[in-house]
C-alpha cells in the first residue's frame, strides 16, 4: 500500500531540517531524513532502467511518488 502523499508543508519541513543536520556536520543523519521525501518518479525510472530494481531498492529512497505514477509492480515489470 503507497505512504501517503507528503505535503508541501512537510517536504519543506524536512529539507530544513536536513539542512541544519548538515550545516552541524551530521552528514549521515541529513541524508537519511532528505531520503524520506518522494524521489521524483522519472529519476526512479532512469535509476531502475540504468542500475536495475534492486539498486533503486537498496538505495532507501521514498519510491511512493514513483508508484503513484507507475503502479504498484513498476519494479518488478
């Protein structure tokens, strides 16, 4: 079942956050949080088409943008 949609709001939210972690040198940290927003679902396709399912998989990106737009099965076609 796809996360529900994130608002504009909380994407905001959680850049700036993501921001400060870096700006303290929490580099890891800021990464993981930037992670929770939705990847743009044509960078999903292009990461599937040129590394393949499970790379886009094991990278932990939000893919819920991409399968609003692909479907659910999108990986796996």
């Amino acid at each position: 079942m796809p996360s529900p949609k994130m608002t504009e709001e909380e994407e905001i939210a959680i850049r700036l956050k993501a921001l400060e972690l870096k700006k303290q040198g929490k580099l890891e940290e800021s990464m993981a949080l930037r992670k929770q927003i939705p990847l743009a679902p044509y960078l999903a396709k292009i990461g599937k088409d040129y590394f393949g399912a499970e790379c886009v998989i094991k990278t932990g990106w939000n893919l819920s943008a991409a399968e609003e737009e692909f479907g659910p099965d999108w990986l796996t076609k």
